[in-house]
C-alpha cells in the first residue's frame, strides 16, 4: 500500500490500514443479494458508510461503491479521479492524519503500564 498511488480494496480492515498509510483509496463491497435484501427490510445498516475511514471522519471521505454500483467501470472512474485530481487526493491527507492521530493512545506506555503491573515487586 505504501508503494501504491491509490488502493482499491473491499471493506473492512484493509481500508483502516490503507488511511493509515494515508493512501487514497475506492471501497467496493458486494454481499450475497439474500443477504443485503434482508440488511435493507429489516434496517439492519445502522451507519450511512460501510468503510472505517469513513465512519470514524463522520463523513464520505473515499468513495463506496457497493452492490449494483460495485462494477468495473464505476471502480475504474473512482480511481482515475484519484489519478486525475492530486488536490482531491492531497486534501485526504490532513484527513487522514487527524484520524490518525485521534486513534493514537500511547500504545508502548500503555502496554508497559499493563505489564509492570504483573511483575512482582523487589522485595
């Protein structure tokens, strides 16, 4: 991911990681028709975005195409736009490293907190 100029990629995790390298990026998500059918009679989709870096911006950020709007063609416009406008692609930037940054919690001083509690003490 860090090598690339943009990532195309399916939800989840590997969109959190890609923000992370703060590299622009286009979701595409399909799930089984029964399967969505049944998410959207029962309003089980809670969020208006499926993709991490979306969700935590509060905000669309990098495009979503999912289900019928997941194909080659509207994929291969999504990424172009990436290509094509480097002030788009820019502005992500100080997204990305305000999410960044807010998900950041001192991990390594935490971690040695957690486990200098265990360790008995000098007597």
């Amino acid at each position: 991911m860090i090598a690339g100029d943009c990532v195309l990629l399916a939800s989840g995790t590997a969109a959190l990681e890609s923000m992370l390298c703060k590299r622009p990026m286009v979701i595409g998500h399909r799930i089984a028709g029964l399967t969505y059918a049944i998410v959207r009679a029962f309003g089980l989709l809670k969020s208006a975005h499926v993709s991490l870096p979306n969700i935590l911006a509060g905000k669309t950020l990098v495009p979503e195409l999912l289900q019928g709007e997941c194909t080659a063609d509207n994929l291969h416009a999504a990424l172009l736009r990436w290509f094509r406008d480097a002030d788009a692609a820019a502005a992500l930037q100080p997204e990305f490293l305000a999410i960044h940054e807010a998900l950041r919690r001192d991990a390594s001083a935490r971690a040695a907190d957690a486990v200098a509690v265990l360790l008995p003490r000098p007597a």
